[in-house]
C-alpha cells in the first residue's frame, strides 16, 4: 500500500486536511492502484487495493482558526437545528 507526504492547512477544530502531495513512498506491488509497477491494463484490477495508506508526512502550510469544511457543516447543521426548536 503506497503512502503520501502531503502539505496541508491546519484548523482550529483540530483536523489537518491536506491540500497536495509532495511525495509518494511507492510500494512497489503491482496489485496496487497507485503503484509505479501496477500496469494500465491490469487483469487483477478487481481484486487490486485501490487504498492510500495513511500520509506518511503532514507539513503543516498554515494554520487557521476556522473549522475545516466537515466539522463547519455539522456546527451550522447543529445550530440551525437547535434554533428551529420550539421556544418554551
Ligand atoms: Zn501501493
Ligand atoms: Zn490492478
Ligand atoms: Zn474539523
């Protein structure tokens, strides 16, 4: 299973989301998508892993206070919810 080294930006909710890669460790298998040796016209492709492993770098570009996209949507999500509750 190949691995990225990604740069990536930091939120304040505490996610590190990437935004590139800057280097991958190549495993080597022909039976991973992502591999250098994995042909184009792979006949094993159905049971090939297709799966990243997890970044074996994150360089932190930036850091900001917001919240990442995910946790920004769940907060708004949460909050839009809690005002439509009916007012005792
Ligand atoms: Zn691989
Ligand atoms: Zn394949
Ligand atoms: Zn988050």
């Amino acid at each position: 299973m190949c691995t990225l080294a990604t740069e990536g930006i930091q939120y304040g909710c505490g996610h590190y989301v990437s935004q590139r890669s800057t280097h991958k460790d190549d495993c080597g298998s022909k039976y991973c998508i992502w591999s250098n040796r994995h042909a184009p016209n792979c006949p094993h492709c159905p049971q090939c892993s297709r799966f990243l492993g997890p970044d074996s770098k994150e360089v932190i570009k930036a850091k900001v206070p917001e919240y990442c996209d995910t946790c920004d949507y769940w907060w708004k999500k949460n909050n839009t919810y809690r005002r439509q509750q009916p007012q005792q």
